[in-house]
C-alpha cells in the first residue's frame, strides 16, 4: 500500500479529459467552425474556458469550444462519456542470414496510427449528433452545394436547416421539402485543411482541489476527423439514456508526461 500511495494511488478509467481544437485557415475560420457557431456550439480563439474545471485549459492554438454551461460546446466536452487512449503498432519486415543459424528475424519500418472512438451520452436536443452530422457534412460539401443543372435554373447553395421551437408535424414537414429532399446533389470533397481538428485526450485524476486536477499523461492527436458515425439504436422499451458513438481517423499522435506521484494538487 505504501508504493502505491507514493505513486499517487490507482488510477481509475472513469477520470479523464477530451479537448477540440479546429484551426484556422490565413487567419480566417473554416467553413465548418463558422457552421458550428450557426448551430451554437461557440467556437472562439483559445483561452481560458474557466468552466468548471479551475481554469486547467490556458491558451490552446486554434478554436476551441468556449462559453458558459449554455453553451452547446460544453455538452460535446462533458457529455463525453467514453474515450480511449490510442494504441500505436509498428509495421515489420523479416531478414535472414544475419548470422549462421539464425531463421528470420523481424523489423520495425513503419509506425502505424489506427483509428480511435468517442461516445457521448445525448441531451434532449440531441446536440452530439448535431455535431458530429454536421462536421460529417462539411467533409464532402454537404451543405455548400451550388450549381447549374442542365436545366439552366440557378440553385441556391443548401444549408442546413436550423429550426427553433417547431412542434413534430411542422418538424417533419421541413424535412421533407425545399434542399433537405434534392436529389441531384453531388459529392464534392473539401480541401483537408478545412475540416481536419486535433483531439486531446488526458487522463485525469482526483486530486485535491478537483476530480481532475491531476494530470499525469496527454495524448495530442493530430489531423482528426470522423469517418463513421455509428447508428444510434431506438426502442419502445425501459426509459435509457441516448448515445452517439463516433469513429476518428488521425495522422499521428504525439504524447506529453507530467509526473504527478509527488503533486500537491
């Protein structure tokens, strides 16, 4: 128990921090920030969030998500009700002969990122399927579709539609006119630049002065965007919370240390 205590005791996997980030492009938001923002979701220029957590973010480079506890961004960073640590594996190749006897030895070449998941547990206003729909969306030009047809009639651009207060019918009845119902849409993929964002994941424990003032690992994981959005499953049955899980394609990742077996926090 002593070598415990003096590591900082266990560690427990229901402590830990995820952190968005989307850049911005010569100094100006992409197109998927400024649609964020549309839906609410407050995406400002890195600084200190101070909600809820004691100011533990400072300066991040790029967009974060910013605001109070109305905020729709805080419902992505908090909601957050499942994570993972990225693995990382190498890609090998084989030798032989390197000595007399010796059969095929096998080599580190290429490291090799995989893919990771995040899961949030949804508000009523279904704000993290919103969100990850939407960034889906602005990876193949969902919603800035603008064209000729052969008909020779202008189309306007589509954007999504962002309703307040309907009731159900008047809601079903916008879904199922004007763009939301086009079929000649084409796929047109943006420029990678302007729908990638880096994720930080830190493992967090309690601590003193918090539930996560203690830090002791930081996954950094850079040009980050969702490649499928899993089903999200309905039933007539026992009241449950719904969830949205979704899954991440990134480049690299880059890992940070903090030694916190003798931290006072």
């Amino acid at each position: 128990m002593d070598t415990i205590a003096a590591h900082g005791g266990l560690s427990y996997s229901n402590n830990y921090d995820v952190e968005w980030s989307f850049p911005t492009v010569g100094n100006s938001n992409t197109k998927l920030v400024d649609r964020l923002n549309e839906f609410g979701f407050n995406l400002q220029l890195g600084g200190n969030q101070g909600v809820g957590d004691q100011n533990q973010e400072g300066l991040l480079s790029g967009n974060i998500f910013n605001g109070g506890v109305n905020s729709k961004g805080m419902v992505i960073k908090y909601f957050c009700d499942e994570a993972q640590l990225p693995n990382i594996s190498a890609a090998t190749g084989q030798i032989t002969g390197r000595f007399l006897g010796e059969g095929q030895v096998s080599y580190p070449h290429t490291r090799i990122f995989t893919d990771f998941q995040l899961g949030w547990i949804c508000d009523a206003d279904m704000t993290p399927l919103k969100f990850l729909n939407i960034w889906y969306g602005s990876i193949f030009n969902e919603y800035n579709y603008a064209q000729e047809p052969s008909g020779g009639a202008t189309i306007e651009p589509i954007a999504p539609t962002n309703n307040t207060g309907l009731s159900l019918s008047s809601q079903k009845d916008k879904a199922n006119e004007g763009n939301n119902i086009a079929n000649h849409r084409s796929v047109r993929l943006s420029y990678p630049e302007n729908y990638l964002a880096t994720c930080t994941i830190t493992k967090t424990e309690k601590g003193k002065f918090g539930a996560n003032s203690r830090a002791p690992i930081s996954y950094t994981l850079l040009d980050v965007y969702p490649y499928s959005i899993d089903s999200v499953p309905l039933s007539a049955g026992a009241s449950q919370a719904t969830k949205v899980t979704a899954n991440f394609y990134y480049s690299k990742h880059v890992v940070s240390y903090n030694n916190i077996s003798k931290s006072t926090l």
